[in-house]
C-alpha cells in the first residue's frame, strides 16, 4: 500500500512543485528576452523564444523522472537508487571543492562585497558548474556503484537471474539520458552567459572597469554604415554611455560622405535617440554631391541623431563566443556571415560545441558500464585505472579539438564532434566485449611496457 499510495504521491508533488516554480521562470525570462529583442532586432527570434520553455522542461523534468522511476520494475529502481546516491555524494563533493577552490581565488575580492553580491557570484554560476562538474561526478559514481555491485556478487546474481547487461543497465542509461537533456539545457544559453557575467562581476568587485568589449567594429551594409566604440560598459543596457566612438558615412557608391566622433555615445531605449558628447564632424561630400577637398572639423558640445543601430547590434561583433548560448551564436551567424574583424570559424565551432558537448554524458554511461562491472577484485581495479586515464584524454580532447577548429585546421562540426565520436568508439568496443563475455584490463594491458 505504501509503494502504491507514493507511485502517486511523489510524482504528483514533484510535478506541482515544478509547475509553480515554471511558472514564476518562465515569467521572468520571457522579459528579459522581450529585452533582448529590443536591442537586437535582427536576433532569431524563434532561438530565443525557446529559452523559457527550455525553464520550464527543466522545471517539470523531476516530475517526470519520478513517473518514470514509479513505473519500472523493483530491480531498475533498484540500480537506480544506487547510482543517483553515489551520483549525488560525487556531485556534492565536486561542488564543494570547486566552491572552496573559489572562495580561494577570488574570497580577496569579496570581502567588501554584499552578502547579496556574494550570493549573486556564485547563483550566476551554478550552470557553468553543472556542465564542467556533471560529467565526471557521472563517470566515479558508475564505477563507484558498479564496481560496488560487482564485489558483492550482485552482479553476477542479476545476470544470472536472466537479465542481459544490456538490459541491466538500461535504467543507467535513462539516468544519463536526463543527465544529457539537463547539460543541453544549460548550455543553450544560461551556462556560456553565467561564465561571461562572473567575468564581468569580477571587474566589477576589483574595482575595475566593468567593460563587456573593447575596440569593437560593426558595419551595416543596408544604411552604408561603420562604427568603431574604444570601449563598451557592461552596463550599457542600464544607461551607461559608450566611449570613443567613431561612425563612418558612406553612400551607394560607398564614398565616404561624412565622419562623426564621440568622446561618449548614449542611446535611449524608448526613443531609439543616439545622445552624443564631444563630437567632432567631417563633412567629405556636400549637399549638391560634390567632393569637398579640404574638409574641415566641426566641433559640438553634444548632438542627438535618429541612427537605427542598438548597442547590442555593435557589440555583437566583438563579444567572446564562448560567453555565447545556441541563440546567440545562431544570430551572430546570421548576420555576420563573412564579418572581416571577427574569426568567423571560432563562432561556428561554438555553435556546434554547445550541441555536442552534453552528448559526453550518455558517451560516459556506455563507458564506464563495462569498466565498472566486473567479476574480481582485480578486473575492478584494472577499470577504474583505464577509466582515469580515459577522463583525462577526453579532457585533453574536448580542449584540443575545437581549438583546431578555431584556428581553421579542422571543420568547425568535425572539431565540435570529434570527442564524442571517438570516444563513443572506444565505449562501442568496450561494452562490446563486455557483453560477449571477452576480457577488457588484461587486453589492454598487453599494449603496456610495463610487464
């Protein structure tokens, strides 16, 4: 009766307590990307509109997971219970390290700062601890609970039961799966704009310029158009005023008509109004379409000029793209396809690297299954080595790859990719051999030097 009454109740609570907190998310960020699209109004605005109800999947996701584990059999609740508990002991103890590693780097800089910054600092960055933490707090709670398993004999006591290991370890699976849709969530968007406000906040707390981009240029094609900004505040969206600025004219012809500069540039939001301060203006054509061939400077105190231009329209060009989300990336490709001041490649690695990057938790899963399971104590020990040592080249891979993307000796897909295909090759043959009853540590083992 119990299990019965909690197949319902648990689930239920799970759902309604993920409905109420998807309703206050998906609020909120649909106004900040109502904000958005009011500064870029040539952003995608589908890619966009997906973010709140990507909140509101991870929101119900527990529910969902609960319906799931209620529905299965004792045994895959079973596997279950044992790995999200090793799982959570791992990630906890992942969090808490990467807290204290910190606390250490950066505590000098928050001891003037309010417990609200503080707490902000670190909330800003849960997301981009997720996707660096989840991964590996994944791949030592596998070994962790198979290996477990394994030593007690449970193993062999399920296989023999008449359940394969393929089917053993299909709840292990479905948990990587979640794990996956989780990672891909955050790296649409909250986890590269965590890592690059942190940045930001920082500054801020150092008493620094908090400044979001520096010597950027932007040139819109339709208006004949160029901007060059010395240095974009990372505030500029409340107000703050953009500095040496310098905006280039030119016709249909594309001869250059006139030339403006800024010692600050502010735009206001509701009127779409530049307000400029110390402006310098060359005229090189004059109104009859004649070349004036000593233009002369004009001096203003201040200047307000009805540009179609946003800041966020000028920024994108210089903004890193590993602070970028799918949605940014999307619309910076879109409309800076052959940009001349901005490598092109490193944009499009990313995109594909947003995608591929959450893959390497379900890679892990069919990974470490046939390292974790095994029927001596020697085999076990032999996995968790092979296992070490696959993290670390993975990690080697994952920074390698899109770096040769970047710099164009690689497609940008290829480079994206290139860790999970291989290693989702070597997990293939791994968990091959392990179904077919074939040895894994000592075949490897013949390749060592070491005799």
């Amino acid at each position: 009766m119990p299990h019965q009454l909690g197949k319902i109740l648990w689930p239920l609570l799970f759902l309604i307590a993920g409905g109420i907190a998807a309703y206050f998310l998906y609020g909120i960020e649909s106004a900040r990307v109502a904000e958005h699209l009011l500064g870029y109004p040539t952003a995608n605005v589908k890619a966009h509109e997906i973010r709140p109800w990507l909140l509101v999947l991870l929101c119900l996701l527990p529910g969902l997971g609960a319906i799931l584990y209620y529905s299965s059999t004792i045994l895959d609740r079973y596997l279950t219970r044992e790995l999200l508990l090793c799982f959570g002991i791992c990630f906890f103890a992942f969090l808490a390290m990467l807290i204290l590693m910190e606390l250490q780097n950066h505590g000098s800089n928050l001891k003037e700062a309010t417990t609200k910054e503080v707490i902000g600092f670190y909330l800003i960055q849960i997301p981009g601890l997720l996707m660096m933490i989840l991964p590996y707090s994944l791949m030592l709670s596998l070994l962790w609970c198979l290996g477990k398993l394994s030593k007690s004999q449970e193993i062999v006591s399920m296989i023999q039961s008449g359940r394969s290991v393929l089917r053993l370890m299909a709840p292990l699976i479905v948990v990587g799966l979640f794990l996956t849709l989780i990672t891909t969530i955050f790296s649409y968007h909250w986890a590269p704009f965590g890592e690059g406000y942190k940045r930001s906040m920082l500054k801020e707390l150092k008493g620094e310029p908090n400044t979001a981009a520096v010597n950027v240029g932007h040139g819109n094609p339709k208006t004949g158009r160029m901007w060059t900004v010395g240095r974009f505040p990372r505030k500029f969206a409340q107000g703050e005023a953009l500095e040496k600025v310098t905006v280039w004219q030119h016709n249909k012809e594309e001869q250059l008509v006139e030339k403006y500069s800024f010692e600050t540039a502010l735009w206001e939001k509701k009127t779409g109004v530049w307000t400029m301060s110390g402006v310098t203006h060359w005229k090189f054509i004059d109104d009859n379409g004649q070349r004036i061939r000593m233009p002369l400077p004009v001096i203003h105190e201040s200047l307000e000029l009805q540009l179609p231009e946003t800041p966020w329209q000028i920024i994108r060009p210089g903004l890193e793209p590993t602070h970028l989300g799918i949605p940014e990336l999307t619309s910076w490709i879109n409309n800076h396809p052959d940009h001349i001041l901005s490598n092109k490649r490193s944009y499009r690695t990313y995109w594909h690297f947003r995608w591929a990057q959450p893959v390497i938790c379900i890679i892990i899963v069919i990974l470490a299954a046939p390292l974790g399971i095994s029927f001596s104590r020697r085999g076990a020990v032999g996995g968790v080595a092979v296992a070490i040592f696959l993290c670390a080249g993975m990690l080697f891979c994952s920074t390698v790859f899109p770096t040769l993307g970047e710099s164009g000796n690689l497609p940008p897909a290829l480079a994206a990719w290139a860790t999970n295909i291989i290693f989702f090759a070597v997990a293939a043959i791994l968990f091959y051999r392990r179904i077919s009853g074939r040895p894994i540590y000592q075949t490897l083992k013949r390749f060592s030097p070491i005799k």
